[in-house]
C-alpha cells in the first residue's frame, strides 16, 4: 500500500511542477510521476527534508526539485511554455 502512495504522491508533485512551469501540458500519468519522484530525489538531496511529509516525501523540497528538473528537460528538449 506504501507504494502506491508514493506513486500518486510523486504524480502530484510532477503534475504541480508542470502547472508551474506552464510546461506540462504534454506530459502523461508515467512522465508526471517520474519528474515528481526524481525530482523530489532532486529536493531533498539539495533543500533538505523540512515541511509537511507525505509518503515519505517533503512537499515543498519535492515540489521545488521536481520544478527545477521539468525546466532543465524542456530546454534540452526544447519544449516551449504554453500560453
């Protein structure tokens, strides 16, 4: 059951971080749930665990790595912000 929490976690945060950066839009359910759990790795590895936890996963640190790692894809791939 720990498992599938923390895939609809990470699919949340992954989904945030495309709202944020106005770039998601393209993104599916796998990709979201990549860029929320690598880029809550990103997170917490950088910013540290602090926040409110869910799934084992601060929030805020998880949302910042996961943004962070959504910009540097696009601009390897050169995906541009929706309007």
């Amino acid at each position: 059951m720990y498992w599938i929490w923390v895939l609809i976690v990470g699919g949340l945060i992954g989904l945030a971080a495309g709202a944020l950066t106005r770039r998601g839009g393209s993104m599916g359910v796998i990709s979201n749930i990549i860029a929320g759990l690598v880029g809550s790795a990103i997170g917490e590895a950088v910013l540290g665990a602090w926040g409110p936890q869910v799934a084992g996963m601060a929030i805020v640190p998880s949302i910042i790595g996961a943004v962070i790692l959504v910009m540097i894809v696009s601009l390897i791939f050169g995906v541009k912000a929706e309007r």
